[in-house]
C-alpha cells in the first residue's frame, strides 16, 4: 500500500492555521475582494464545463444549448464551425441524437480541467476529454481524445459557455489497438487557452510578485455590487471559495481509503451524524454502522490481495451554501480493475473497467473540518467484459435478478434501497426490473440546469434516504441545503 501524505483529520482542512509568528501581508480591500470573488467564479466555472460533459454523456442537447450564450461559437476539429443555438446543437448530434438507446455508449468524461479568470467577466478553461464510444449491441467500440477549451462569460451573475473547441487527437477502434490509432498533433494553444505562453507569463509574473493573478472582481462583473464589501461578508466568501477544495480533498481521500480496504480511515471522514450506501443494499447511519457494514462484507483490511479496483472520483460539480459550511456534490465514478493472474470474466477482479455515479453526495463543515455527510453510488453505468472485449462485448442481460448483497442478511442496512421507490428504481438492490448493460440505467442529478434552471427527469436535491428518514437531513442537524438552480437571476442576452 502507498503510503498517504496526509491524516484524515488533515485532509478537510483545506486552508490549515498559520504558525508563523509574523503576519501577513496587509492586502488592500479591494484586492483581497477580487481575489476572493475570482476563487469563487474558478469554481463556478469548473461546475460549468463538468455539467457540460455530464449532459453530453447522455446526449442531453437540450441542456447543452441552454448553457450557451445566444451566439456561442462551437469549433470542431475536425468537423468545421458553428455558431449560435441551432449551430451548437448541430455540432453535438455529429456524436448522435438526443438520448441514448440500449447498447449506446458515448462517455465523455472530463479530466484535469484548467480554469483560469480574465478580467471583466471571462474565463477561459482547458480540459482532457477521454472517449469510451461505441454500441454494445453492433459489437462496435472506440476510443477517442479529444482537449476541450472553452471560453465562458458572465451574465447577471450566471457563467455561460461562450466558445466551444473541440479538438481530436486521437481515435482508435477498440478492437484493433493502440498501434493503429488515428493520431493527430493537437495546435499550439491560443492566446486565451490557460496553457498558452501568455497565460504562464502573467501566473509566473503574479508569482515572482506577490501580486494577484488576473482575475474577475465582483464590482467588474456585477455593476450592482457595492464598492466596498463588508468583512464579514469577506469571510463568508471566503469561506465559499475554500469550500470547494476542502469538499474535493474529501472526496478523493474516500476513493483513496475504500481503494486500499481503509475501513476505520474511510469511516472517520463522515461527519457524526453522516450516512453512506454500501452497494446494492441501502444505507447505513453513523461511524460505526458505517465501518461495521464495510468490515462485515469485505473483512478487515488484508496484508496483500490478488488485485485492486479503483475509485476514480473525477469530474466535480459542488454546489456550496450560502453561508459555505455544507455542499451537495456529484462525482463521476470511473474504476478500472486489475488482477496479478489472468482472470475469468465476471470475476471481481475481473480485469477491465467499469463507471458510475455519485449523484447526491453531501459534505458538512464540522468542527472546522469538511466531512462527508451522506454518499450515494449509481452503479454500474457500464461495465467491461474483460479488457480483451471491452464494454461492447457484455450479452444482453438474461433476465434473471442478480443476487441480493449479503450485507442483507448477515448485516441489514438501516434504510434498505428497496424501500426508495423510484429513486432506487432498475438499480440492482432497488425497486422494479433491473436494468443492466447494455441496457441505460437512469442518472440523477442534485442540480437543475445551471443556466436555465431546467429541471432533468431524474432529480433529486436533498440527500437521497431523507424522505423515508428526514433526520437524515443535513437541514435537520442546522446546516443550509445548497442551491439546486442557477446562481442568480437570467436575464435575455
């Protein structure tokens, strides 16, 4: 095991108390302001461009519009530009129709996104898109790199993505490899592209200075805003901004314990009161039931094991209070498995890869650290064969049920998925038939549109046992349900 470089009790503070004896620097108010509001738009930003890559898994085009200035400018390459409402919707059906059918897979997830804040209510973004495409049901498959950039504006205190470029640099056919895949050398980055020269030259002059990076001040943006904002409204800002970090480094470090089987180290990054779904079972309540179910289904932590199965929790939208000491949050769950010996398909360790979804995770500031309040698995999106046929060559299901999860008899969860009702509905554990690839399970979001304030079929704001359990609430224990909507008010462009 790898050893950690940092404590649970560590890993939710994401700004740790100064023990220099001097203090810093006086900043002036207006600096320290933008600064400040620029933290918050990098965040906001970020959940854009991940909302963005959510909707075009699923090819939700509709959404994808709605996240878009009225004359956004969308460049293919290859494919050619387009321009406005109509055009952005031509370029996102040259990877399909609306929806996706039994067998389609067109995951998109979105890795290492940059962001970087411009003055006057810009920002521009860059981001690895990794393409698992195909139908299961032809027995086709591929995969495609493609770096998104986008650049994004803010209107009446909304990010909209303003310009869309999509760039190929790699295509191959599952089946065939690697060696003979489709290559391109991507283009230098321009000018607004937070990897290009003029973007290190102005972070590397910030830093040689001491001075702020470019950056979108509230008064810039926002002509409403007064010109002196109060300290304690700083703080809280503040406070909003690091939310961010702190619910991410949370978030990472769970994928990182139940990787490594960490049960008591997993369990302690949950708030007291906090809950978590174990798979295909239900949901658990409290530290120590929470530790109990892990230790009761997998066993304490082994010395060794015969293969490993990740969590890659990627792609964050947080949602953060208005008073930043809770969040609702979705990650993406990408989990490639390996095994030390050649492994029979279907086998845990099955080697191959598998994705799913956190859609209504919940973190709470608690006694100065952010901890995990309720945590929701989606799973499985897709799965893989093995690596040999990939996720276009799993049959179609047989019809028969999967095996309920032993943690229902020999340690029964505290609400069971069975009594979700529609929540939990085609997910294996849950409520009517079971849904497996190549079929489509349902994805749920926290969120309505950020843009337009659409609500998506499957919605669901709150932590996911609160309407059969409502002390489960992060409302009940005093902390502020986040915004599911836009962050303000739209307005016609």
């Amino acid at each position: 095991m790898v050893p950690y470089h940092f404590t649970v009790d560590e890993v939710g503070v994401p700004l740790p108390p100064s023990n220099s004896p001097t203090p810093g620097p006086d900043i002036p108010d207006d600096e320290l302001a933008s600064t400040i509001a620029a933290l918050e738009d990098e965040g906001a930003v970020r959940n854009l461009v991940h909302a963005y890559g959510y909707y075009v898994d699923r090819r939700m085009w509709t959404d994808v519009v709605e996240l878009c200035t009225a004359d956004v400018q969308v460049d293919l390459a290859p494919g050619g530009s387009f321009r406005g409402a109509d055009g952005i919707r031509e370029a996102m059906l040259t990877m399909g129709p609306e929806g996706l059918e039994t067998g389609q897979l067109n995951d998109r997830p979105l890795f290492d996104t940059l962001v970087r804040i411009l003055p006057g209510g810009l920002a521009t973004t860059r981001s690895i898109e990794l393409g698992m495409l195909g139908d299961a049901t032809r027995h086709e498959a591929a995969w495609e790199v493609r770096i998104l950039t986008t650049r994004c504006r803010k209107h009446n205190g909304v990010w909209r993505l303003d310009e869309v470029r999509l760039e190929r640099v790699m295509h191959a056919d599952y089946f065939r490899g690697w060696a003979d895949a489709d290559l391109r050398t991507p283009s230098a980055p321009t000018a607004d592209d937070p990897l290009s020269a003029s973007a290190r030259a102005a972070t590397d002059t910030a830093v040689a200075t001491g001075a702020a990076a470019p950056a979108t001040s509230t008064a810039a943006t926002d002509p409403a805003a007064p010109a002196t904002t109060p300290p304690a409204v700083l703080r809280t800002q503040l406070d909003r901004a690091l939310a961010y970090d702190g619910v991410e480094n949370v978030s990472s470090a769970y994928g990182y314990y139940i990787d490594d089987f960490q049960w008591t180290e997993m369990a302690a990054l949950f708030a007291e009161n906090g809950n978590k779904q174990s798979p295909f079972a239900g949901y658990y309540f409290g530290r120590d039931r929470i530790t109990a179910a892990a230790t009761s289904f997998w066993g304490s932590p082994p010395e060794t094991r015969p293969g490993i199965s990740y969590h890659w929790r990627t792609q964050p939208v947080i949602s953060i209070s208005a008073d930043g000491r809770s969040a609702s949050f979705r990650v993406r769950l990408f989990q490639p498995r390996t095994h030390k010996l050649p492994s029979r398909a279907g086998d845990f360790y099955a080697a191959g890869f598998h994705s799913g979804m956190y859609p209504n995770d919940q973190a709470v500031l608690e006694d100065g650290q952010w901890r995990l309040w309720s945590l929701t698995i989606d799973e499985p999106y897709f799965v893989s064969l093995d690596w040999r046929g990939g996720w276009a060559s799993v049959p179609a299901a047989t019809g028969t049920a999967p095996k309920p999860s032993r943690l229902m008899e020999i340690y029964p969860p505290d609400v069971p998925m069975t009594a979700l009702g529609r929540r939990a509905r085609h997910f294996r554990g849950g409520t009517g038939d079971v849904r497996e690839w190549p079929e489509i399970l349902p994805m749920w979001f926290h969120y309505r549109n950020p843009v337009s304030g659409r609500t998506p079929e499957h919605f669901w704001p709150d932590g996911v046992p609160t309407r059969i359990a409502p002390h489960t609430s992060m409302t009940a224990h005093g902390y502020q349900l986040p915004p599911d909507g836009p962050a303000a008010a739209t307005a016609p462009e």
